[in-house]
C-alpha cells in the first residue's frame, strides 16, 4: 500500500510546532489539512515513486 506523507508546521512568535502524518492520518489532522489545501488557489499536485 502506498501513502503520501503529509508535514504541517505551525509557528506562533519563537515557538514552532510540526507534526508529520503518512498514509491514514487521523481525522483531525486530516481536517486541518484540507483548511490549510482549500487556501491554496490552486491544484496540489502530487509526484512520488510507485
């Protein structure tokens, strides 16, 4: 099974906070991932290896 891993990173001031998912992330990473994407205006594409 192949997945693709997904980085969020959160600064606030001098504090820095990332959190690294691959493949079936729970669903509150999953949510705030698809925030962050519905920003972006314009298609993620994703490349990887098969």
């Amino acid at each position: 099974m192949y997945g693709i891993g997904h980085n969020i990173t959160i600064t606030i001031g001098d504090k820095t906070h990332s959190v690294y998912c691959y493949g079936s992330c729970p669903k509150e990473f999953r949510d705030i991932l698809e925030k962050i994407k519905s920003l972006w205006p314009y298609k993620i594409q994703y490349v990887g290896w098969i």
